[in-house]
C-alpha cells in the first residue's frame, strides 16, 4: 500500500505539470450539465433548451440540437459511440437526437420532470430518475417507457449505472442510497450514507465501490460485495463548505468535486490540487484524455468552463 501511495505521489504531479493550459470558456449564462465526447475533443453543453456542440480546442460552436425541449434541460447523457444523446428538462420531456446528422428520433412526454437520465452500456435504454420518486426504463428506439418503479424516495436526485453489469445505483433525499438490479428493477440494498440530499454518485469501473457527495459537505465512498453497501468511508468532510453538487473520478482513486459555493478540488489521498470559481457550479467531469495532462470540465452559471490542473493549487493532505 505505500508502494501504491508512493507512485501516485510521483506520478501525479507530473501529470499536473506537464502541459500548462488556460482555463477555457464555452458559452455563457447557465449551464446545468453538459457531456464530453468519448474522445475529449467535442463538449455537448445544455444551454436553455438546446443543446450546443463545442469543438473544445478551436473554442468554436460547430452546432446545436433543436425541436426538442420547450424548457431548460437539466440532464445529459451521450451513448459510447457518439450516436445519440438524450436529454431531460424542466417542462417533463425526454428528447433524443441522433449525433450523426444532429435530428430530433423522439420527444418524450412523462408524468414528472427528470432529475437525471443516462443510457446503458450499449445505449438501447434510457434510465430517468424522477422528482417524484419513481425510476424509469425507456426504449431509446421507439420511446416507449418499458418498466415504471416506485423507489420509496421522495425524489431520485442521482443516477449512476455500472458498464457490462445489471447494477444501478440511485439516491434522494435525507443521504439514502440504493442498488438496484437493472434487470428485473428490483432493489438490492438501501443504506443511509448521508445527512441530507445525495446529488451525484459514481462507481469505480470494477463495481467495487461507489462514490457519493451531496449538501451535507461529504464526499464517501462505499465498499460494494454481493451487491451490497458496506461500511461508507468519508474521502472528504467539511461542514464549513456544504452543497457538494458532483464529482467524477478517475482510476486509480483521483477524485474531483466541487461544491456549489465555486470550489473545486481535485483529491488523490497524497495531494489536493483545489481551484475556486466565482460562480455556482452544478456539474464536474473529467475530460477524457490520451495524453499527459488532466482537467475538468465545470458546469456553472456563467458557461461551460474547462480548467487544466496546471491551473490549481497545491498542497499536501
């Protein structure tokens, strides 16, 4: 383990100091997600009720998605692949658009708006988290709500599904998260893991752990055996700085945040490297990479914005 701990020590700044970078801005006024292409050179950004398309290193808008929502989309989510994205907004429709000609398949009307939607590993489905509680699985190809199940919480504030595995995780309020099985939408655990609203959760990519954060300041991660949650370990704990709204991780265990007051921090359990915005944020991902440098992409209410680590502070923990 000090071997493990010794070589992310060494690593890690050299990945941090590799290649300095300026913080990039793509667009303006709220952003309440957005996602990366597989590749990391495109960032789809919900603006209003469209959704925009960047080329990320040009810094230019190359297109948008239209006709679909009549209100402010709140959730993305891309298939692998790059075909489709589907998006979630405030006036209760699920749009799904074909990425390779940039048309509107399917307008979904539901009973209640979705917090969250995401397509499973090989994209044929949809799953919504409602805000009244209930789970959904969609056919992406003919929109047809396949499986409707109430989850015994007030509201489903995060999603997350596991590649290649019939395990989806889903929180809410009052810190419950729950595993479900994808197959038959039935649950296999529930555990309370925080004191308030869990809002972003994320397995490793071998399932076995999951991480949440949520408005009570934590970020803890769960360890997951026979398709239940253990005993939750806090990465991170300060009460002074609550309203984590998302996190992502990157193997082996770096982790990033970001809270909702503007800070964000990227965690390797030797070193923190932290970045403060003067804006709300909403939304943190990774942009994917395929070389020697590391950065986030942050979602706020002034724009999509895109910092490289070499950009962050740095200190020891």
């Amino acid at each position: 383990m000090q071997k493990y701990f010794l070589l992310l020590f060494i690593l890690f700044p050299k990945l941090i100091n590799a290649q300095s970078r300026e913080t990039i801005l793509l667009g303006q006024g709220d952003v309440y997600d957005f996602r990366f292409s597989p590749q990391g050179s495109l960032a789809y950004v919900a603006s209003g009720k469209s959704v925009n398309i960047w080329d990320i290193y040009k810094k230019v808008q190359i297109g948008s998605l239209e006709d679909g929502p009549d209100n402010t989309i709140n959730s993305l989510d891309i298939t692998k692949d790059s075909s489709f994205l589907v998006a979630s907004s405030l006036d209760s429709i699920i749009a799904i658009w074909n990425l390779s000609n940039f048309t509107l398949l399917k307008k979904i009307k539901i009973n209640s708006i979705a917090n969250k939607v995401l397509f499973n590993d090989n994209g044929s489905s949809i799953v919504a988290g409602l805000r009244n509680g209930e789970l959904l699985s969609i056919n992406s190809f003919t929109g047809e709500v396949i499986i409707r199940k109430e989850t015994n919480l007030t509201e489903v504030t995060g999603l997350a599904l596991l590649d290649s595995s019939d395990l989806l995780a889903a929180s809410g309020p009052k810190g419950i998260v729950q595993l479900w099985n994808t197959n038959s939408f039935t649950i296999y655990d529930q555990k309370k893991s925080h004191s308030d609203f869990v809002r972003e959760l994320v397995f490793t990519k071998d399932g076995q752990r999951l991480y949440s954060c949520g408005d009570d300041g934590k970020v803890i991660c769960c360890n997951i055996k026979n398709n239940k949650l253990g005993k939750g370990d806090n990465v991170r704990s300060n009460l002074n700085k609550p309203w984590i709204m998302s996190m992502d991780i990157m193997d082996p265990r770096i982790i990033a945040y970001a809270d909702l007051r503007g800070e964000i921090v990227l965690d390797n359990y030797v070193l923190k490297y932290s970045y403060h915005l003067p804006n709300a944020i909403f939304k943190l991902h990774f942009l994917p990479q395929k070389s020697q440098y590391m950065a986030v992409g942050i979602a706020t209410s002034d724009g999509l914005k895109i910092i490289w680590a070499s950009k962050m502070k740095s200190k020891s923990i």
